[in-house]
C-alpha cells in the first residue's frame, strides 16, 4: 500500500479529533492523566505509540519536526519515527531545538531552554506515577480523585531509611499546580527542573495505557521531597569531554576494556552546535586543517 | 504542617462536651437482601468513653463496626460525628476523617499494616498523608511512638514480617495513634493472640485510651475483654442490640436472658 | 578517538533487507502463495484473523507470509492495517442459532435435537507424525453426506426452557467498542467478552486452566460448542432494510456452572459464553471459562483472589500485541536512566563508604 493510501501524519481526522479533544482536557487539567482511545499503530506499544498519535494529532503542513530518543536525533528509534513522519505527512525536519516547532522527544528534556510556540511531546511507557505501589487502576484513579498521596512520601521515606537517600534517579515523581501527582516519564531527574515554568507546551502520550496528560506553559511543577532531604538533580560529576559543557546531561561511553571511559551530552544537537562554535572538551578531536 | 484545605472540617461545629456526644447512632441498619446485618441500632459515644459490642460470632457487631467507619454503605438510619451525619459526607471529607480523627485496628494486623513498608514508615504514613514533609520529625515521631507502644526504637528499619503477633498489633495500634485521633474503632485487637499477650495488649491500650483521652468503639466476644476496657456495653444477638448498659451492670446482672447465658458461660474462667 | 555512533539510518536499512532476504529462506524452494497459507495454514490464519480482529483469510495469510509465521507479528500487523479503515457501519449481530454447522458436540447430552457433528476435528486422532505428508500426495477425500436442513436450536435454550438456565439477560442495544474507547475499570460483561475474543489464546487458555486447578474453579461443562458459518447481515439506511452482506466462520462456546441461588430463589445453572472468529474452539472454551470466572460478583460468589476473578488482571495482560509490545521495548535504548541509575547507586556507595570510614576513624 502506498503512503498516498493514508491520511496526512497517518491518522485520519476522526482519530486526531479525538486526541484533540483529550489534550484540551489535559492541558485544562495539568498533570490529570485523561483515558483516550489509544489506537493500533503500525510500530509497536511501548515504542513510542502515544507520542507519535500525539504529534500525528498536533502537526500541520507547516511544522518542522525534531524526534529525539534518549536526547540524541541519530538513535535508531528516533530515527525510525522520523522517518515515519517524513513518509506520512511529508512535514520539514530538523535536528536543531530551536527549529522545531514540534519536538517528540524520550526520556530526555533538550538543553536549550524551549521557547512559546513549541510543543515538546513525551512518550510516556506507564503514565501512573503511584502503580509501582498500587497495581489497580480503579484504586490509583481513586486516590488521585482523593488526593490520597501518603504512599507516595512512604515510598521516598523508606528510600531515605534504607539508603540515606531518595533511590529515584528518572521517572521521578512530581506534584502540579499543588495537584496532580504526576509521571514525568523515565527523564533523568536531571530535567526535572525544566518541566515547570516552561514556555513551551509539554505533551505526555502513553499508547499501550491509553492515557494523555500534559503541562500547559508556565504550570507550576514541583518535585516531591521532604524540606531536610530536598530534590537535588543530578548528573555525572564531570564535563563533556567533546564540547566542555559543564551543565548539560552526559552519557558514560566505555572506550575500551581496561576501564577507559568518556562522558558526552546526551543531548547531540546541543553538543554539536558548541563544537560548531568552537567550543571544546578533553578529548576534543584535533582541528583537521 | 497540614495544608490549609486539610484541616477537618470547614466550618467548626461545636467541639463534643462530656455534655453532647462525640458519636451519635440513630437507627442504623444494613441488609444483605432479605437477611439482617444489624437494624435499629442506636446510641450515643461521649467523649473519653469506651464502649464495648460484644456478641457470638454473626450477631452483627463486626457489620455494626463496619457500617460506623464507613467500610460498608448502611441502610438505614444516621451516623452524627461531631453532628455531622457520615453517611451524608462526600468520601474525600469521610477519607479525610478516617485518617485523621478517626483510627481502626484490625483484628489480623496484616490488614492494618503495610507489610512491605518498614516500621518506621508505617508510622509515619498517616503524618506524611496529611501533610508532613520532614523526615527527621517524621522519624522522630516515629521513635517515640515506637517507644510508646513498646518496641525497641533500634527496630524502626525492620519490617513487620519480622515481628511477632504482638509487636505487629503493638505497631498497628502506633500507626493509628500517631495522628491523635478522637475515635477509634478496634475489632476483636487481642484476638488470635497468646493469653500473656493479650494481657500485655490490654494493659497497653487502657494506658492510651485514658492518657490520649480517646473515645473507642470495641467489637469482641472476649467478654474478660470488655470488662476490662470497656465503660459500656452493648450485647448483640441476630442483629439486633439486645441489651446496653454500664459494663459492671450489663456483665453482673444481665437483664436478657440471652445475656445471662452469655456472662455465664463465659466469666466463670 | 571516539566518534559518536551515526548512520542509525544506513542501519536500519540495511537490517530490513537482511530480513527480506531471510524471510524468503533458501531461493531454491519454491515461494510460498498467500493461497496455500490460507488452505493449508487454515487455523493459523484464524488465530491471526481473531486475534487481530479482522476477518480476511487472504490478508491474514500475507501477514503470517510478512511475520515469517510468527503469529503475533502477522496479528500486529493485521491490527495496524484494521486501524486505519474506514467504518461505514455496524452490522446486526450475527444469529449463531441459524450457524451452518460444521461441528457441533454437547458434553452435556449424550443425543440432542440436531445430533452431535464431529466435523474436523484434532479430537480422536493419535498423534503421531504422519511421514506420509512429508512425500506429495493426492488430495485426501473424506465420506459425503446431504447436509442437515433441519434447524439446529442451541442446547442450553432446552435447559432454558425448564427455568433451569439462568435467565439471559439483555444488554443495551450497542455494546461498548474496545478499539475505539479506552479500557476503563469496572468493565462490563460485553467488554470482557470483547477484550477476551481478541485477547491472546496462550493467555486466555492459561486463566481458564488456572480455574479447572482450583483458582476460581466454576465446574464448568461444555454444553455446547459449534463451529460453522453464519451470515453477516447489515442494514442499509438508504434501502431501509439489512441485507446479507456475507458470511463469517465462527467458533461458539456455552458451557454450564455450578449453580447460583438462595432461599428465596431456586437454584439455576450459571453461564459462560464465547465466540470467537474462525475455527479456534481452543480459544473458544477457554474464553468461556474466563468469562464465567470474571462474573462472581454478579453471581455473589467470593472472591477468592484467583488471578481469572480479577477483571483488571485478566484485561490489562490478555491483549498480545500491547503485551509484546512493551517487553520488547526494554530492547530500546536506555542509555539515560541507566546513566542516572549508575550516578545514583555510585554516590550511595560513596556515601556508605565516607560513613564506614567515619566509624572507623571514631
């Protein structure tokens, strides 16, 4: 079957409506996790699903689309969806933050601070930030309707009791607008102090869980703590050895196997365009004349 | 430390004087299909006071127990807590309450008790649920009813599992308490422990009740139970409350007949 | 000097011609035809076709071509090509008393009105590997008989006549579509029945054993099971009527339980129901079972705990491809939180080690 056999980003405009539909809800309630119709999609659940029908639903003609998968555009899901977009809707793509109005992203937050007028959407695999505690979804939506979120700081404080500190380290819960407990998805708690007071849309799609939620700009996000142990993102103690970045989330890559090993941005298009402006780490290739 | 829109309730009613009960039950009922659970049970909890519910097993005191904490939607008739009727209470205020001023102790601490949560964080739950963002005076509190109820504050990291039966009640009375509730509900709190136990438990628990002040509600068919802790007693057969009096009254000189065969086939141990 | 992985692309590519390449096996044997899948795969192109809820024989045979006969790649497929079709419509709901039968058998009636039909069956036969298939042969033929033209009533009807069945009761008139409405809890029967008809058939075959060994038995009978054809019919707003739009093989089970009852009513035998597409009586007696199992809170039976009673259980992990799906994910990159992990579990080492060191030093 041809790619002129579907519709325009895949989905047909029933489907998009419906989406639509349930992130207005979910921008009107920030953080509120909204059921909707996940539909099957021709990649399979837990590979991104719910962020590719969100972006199918939000993209138009116009948009340009960034796809990124544990911050970097060249990992090959992130090529994959891509590549996806390309052959469905036909939209620009870009590698560069800031060109893209519509950035689908995993387990990653890009560096450069997003501006209005962007759209960040998250692929979420299981948007239920209490079911590691409670396995039913008739009792966990109980207790988000309730408010009923004790379990969540008795999760952190046996963490503290047993290893002195907070054991979660991505998918670190948080609380917002004084609300919702919400799954940031598996980001590093690292990025966690991007997602609140944002100016750009963020988007969550869990397909297989047939759940949307989002965050409109500016929404207050907090991360949930206690005042004598505070959240304290975290990243490697180190600089990128590429681009000299001090403040950017790095990926450990192992060199050889004498325990040789470097530390890079995730985030390769961050990464790529201070190396482009000169800037340079440790082990920064020479110039090639 | 509690967030202002945690506070119970709103608008203050009157606080309950040793004038104007704290729990008042009018013709409450519950019906499974055509057979009775409990009917027409009515009377007044004041506070600081114990009343015991005793009965054989199916008399309909643990529904009775059940339908007052809101565990099972009544039938029939009214629940006035503080004046306010429960069963008209929308659930988050009615959650709010029971994990606030109100407490229930299981019979199988199992089922009052996170088994998989240290005893430390068992305790400390009902604070961090309404509020508490300290660790230190979250473990604090901890240590000291830890303390309270007996167990060695050196065994806040372990977990239940690894606590025999009367520690783990000892530990889910503790959880209960740590809020000051006003009313607490125990069902059968002593069964299925060793005598030696059961009176270490007993002693324990009449120490709180008078020093916390609190009002109790006690299911047990333990009549030596009820003597000991309860000021009132009320005596349940088919569902229906047969008789209700002072303890010493209602266990001395039993007006119903079924009563007198109760005390007699009991108290002579 | 290390150079960051690129060309994921260039990758991919060059994957997915490996694959084609080993999809087609050795050049030298002949290719496959979608036609001697679907005459002679027949009930793997069932279980694709009732699993990925579409019935088409031929594209169910192209997938289990594409998927390189793993099934539940080829019902993937078949799932991701049914979502994008146009819906013109809902038909009648299909009349399975009027089933063109080709099997029919009771474990509850030794002789019934209709007769007992064997049909096709695996049943009776010894198995043991038949080395003559592996030579060519001519095409087996089997004894013909005239075809029954007698109507053939469902079995439980006659029990139900007696006031001995509990009484069918009737849903609303449009049940709920699970691929078009999220999943929310407490489903109702006509959900579970539906989640259940396209759920996996190892998973809903497991839940069903778990029940016969005692996690949530229901002493359930088969009382009926048929397999046959029955007509599709739909109404036609411009014509005003419904019309006989095609026919669809399907696979029925009802079984009988253990009664419910009380004082005040008399016992009546309990149901179990399932129908799925295609032959798959496997999967058809084991939704039955499932299904009388998800329905104790109706029948005010106890919940004992059992994992086939627990309808968020059963409905959250009986969908194959949402279930494969997600396993397969952990496939995925995850250089982040793992990177995350390793600072955490680093720094609570470090932290464990200054603490150590302090004791040492006191």
């Amino acid at each position: 079957m041809s790619e002129a056999a579907y519709n325009f980003a895949y989905l047909d405009e029933a489907t998009k409506r419906m989406i639509r539909r349930a992130l207005l809800k979910g921008l009107a309630i920030p953080g509120y996790q909204v059921p909707f119709a996940s539909r099957e999609m021709p990649m399979p659940y837990g590979w991104g699903t719910g962020g590719v029908q969100v972006t199918a639903a939000c993209l138009t003609p116009e948009d340009c689309l960034k796809v990124i998968d544990q911050g970097a555009d060249d990992t090959t899901n992130a090529v994959s969806i891509r590549k996806f977009f390309e052959r469905t809707a036909g939209v620009a793509t870009t590698e560069h933050t800031a060109e893209a109005s519509v950035i689908q992203t995993r387990h990653r937050i890009p560096e450069q601070a997003l501006t209005e007028g962007q759209i960040l959407v998250y692929q979420v695999p299981i948007p239920e930030p209490l079911r590691f505690l409670e396995p039913r979804e008739s009792e966990t939506r109980r207790m988000h309707a309730l408010e009923e979120y004790g379990l969540m700081h008795v999760k952190l404080y046996e963490d503290i009791a047993r290893h002195g500190a907070i054991a979660t380290s991505y998918a670190y819960p948080v609380k917002v607008e004084g609300r919702y407990v919400m799954d940031p998805s598996p980001i590093p708690k690292f990025d966690n102090p991007k997602l609140g007071g944002n100016a750009a849309i963020q988007l969550f799609g869990a397909g297989r869980e047939q759940r949307i939620y989002a965050l409109p700009p500016y929404t207050q996000v907090v991360s949930l703590d206690f005042e004598d142990h505070p959240f304290e993102p975290s990243k490697a103690d180190h600089d990128c050895d590429l681009c000299g970045a001090a403040q950017s989330y790095l990926d450990e890559v192992i060199t050889d196997d004498r325990g040789g090993r470097m530390f890079i941005c995730s985030d390769t298009d961050f990464c790529a365009s201070r190396r482009a402006d000169g800037l340079r780490g440790r082990l920064s290739p020479e110039e090639a004349a | 430390m509690m967030g202002s829109h945690m506070t119970f309730p709103a608008e203050t009613p009157p606080l309950a004087t040793p004038e104007t009960p704290l729990l008042r039950v009018e013709g409450l009922g519950k019906f499974y299909g055509a057979r009775i659970g409990c009917a027409d049970v009515c009377f007044d909890l004041f506070p600081g006071e114990v009343l015991g519910i005793v009965g054989e097993s199916g008399s309909g005191k643990s529904t009775l127990l059940s339908c007052l904490a809101g565990f099972l939607e009544a039938d029939a008739g009214r629940v006035l807590y503080r004046g306010r009727d429960i069963r008209a209470m929308a659930e988050p205020e009615r959650r709010m309450l029971s994990r606030t001023e109100w407490a229930f102790v299981h019979q199988n601490p199992r089922d009052g008790l996170r088994m998989g949560v240290s005893a430390g964080g068992n305790v400390g739950e009902r604070l961090m649920a309404v509020g508490a963002r300290n660790y230190g005076s979250i473990r604090d509190t901890a240590t000291d009813w830890l303390g309270r109820v007996e167990i060695a504050p050196e065994r806040i990291d372990d977990r239940p599992r690894q606590f025999s039966g009367g520690m783990q009640q000892r530990l889910q009375i503790a959880r209960n308490l740590v809020t000051g509730p006003r009313l607490v509900f125990m069902d059968e709190p002593t069964g299925g422990l060793d005598v030696s136990v059961q009176a270490r438990l007993l002693d324990l628990l009449r120490g709180l009740v008078r020093d916390m002040g609190l009002s109790v509600i006690i299911v047990t068919h333990d009549l030596a139970v009820a003597r000991l802790l309860a000021d009132r007693l009320m005596v349940m057969k088919d569902g229906h409350v047969i008789e209700q009096g002072l303890t010493d009254q209602v266990l001395d000189d039993p007006q119903a007949a079924y009563t007198q065969l109760l005390v007699s086939s009991v108290l002579q141990v | 000097m290390y150079v960051a992985t690129k060309g994921g692309e260039r990758a991919i590519e060059a994957a997915h011609q490996w694959l084609a390449e080993a999809r087609r096996g050795d050049p030298a044997v002949p290719e496959l035809s979608i036609a001697q899948i679907r005459e002679q795969m027949t009930l793997a192109v069932n279980r694709v076709m009732a699993e990925g809820s579409l019935y088409d024989p031929d594209l169910a045979a192209l997938a289990i071509k594409q998927a390189r006969g793993d099934l539940i790649e080829a019902i993937f497929l078949i799932r991701a090509y049914r979502t994008t079709l146009p819906r013109f419509g809902g038909a009648l709901p299909v009349e399975t008393d009027e089933m063109a039968v080709t099997r029919r058998i009771s474990a509850t009636f030794k002789d019934v009105p209709g007769g007992q039909v064997l049909g096709p069956t695996f049943d009776y036969t010894h198995r043991l590997l038949d080395f003559a298939l592996m030579a060519d042969g001519d095409a087996p033929q089997a004894a013909r008989k005239p075809a029954e033209t007698q109507p053939v009533p469902h079995i439980l009807q006659l029990l139900d006549r007696d006031g001995l069945m509990e009484p069918l009761t009737q849903g609303e008139a449009t049940p709920p579509d699970l691929t078009r409405e999220p999943l929310e809890m407490p489903a109702d029967r006509p959900l579970r029945l539906q989640a259940l008809a396209r759920g996996d058939e190892g998973f809903v075959l497991s839940m069903a054993y778990s029940t016969q060994r005692g996690y949530g038995r229901t002493h359930a009978f088969v009382g009926e099971l048929r397999i046959g054809t029955c007509a599709v019919e739909m109404e036609i707003p411009e014509l005003g009527f419904a019309v006989e739009i095609g026919e669809i093989e399907l696979t029925e089970c009802e079984t009988v339980n253990q009664f419910t009852g009380s004082k005040t009513e008399p016992a009546q035998f309990t149901r179990g129901y399932g129908l799925v597409m295609g032959q798959s009586e496997r999967k058809a007696i084991s939704m039955s079972l499932v299904d009388r199992a998800l329905r104790w809170d109706e029948l005010g039976e106890e919940n004992t705990g059992a994992p086939a009673q627990d309808a968020e259980f059963v409905l959250y992990h009986c969908d194959n491809i949402q279930a494969t799906g997600f396993l397969e994910h952990i496939k995925l990159p995850h250089y982040v939180d793992f990177q995350s992990e390793l600072e955490l579990i680093r720094k609570l080492r470090r932290d464990a080690g200054a603490e150590t060191c302090k004791e040492a030093a006191e």
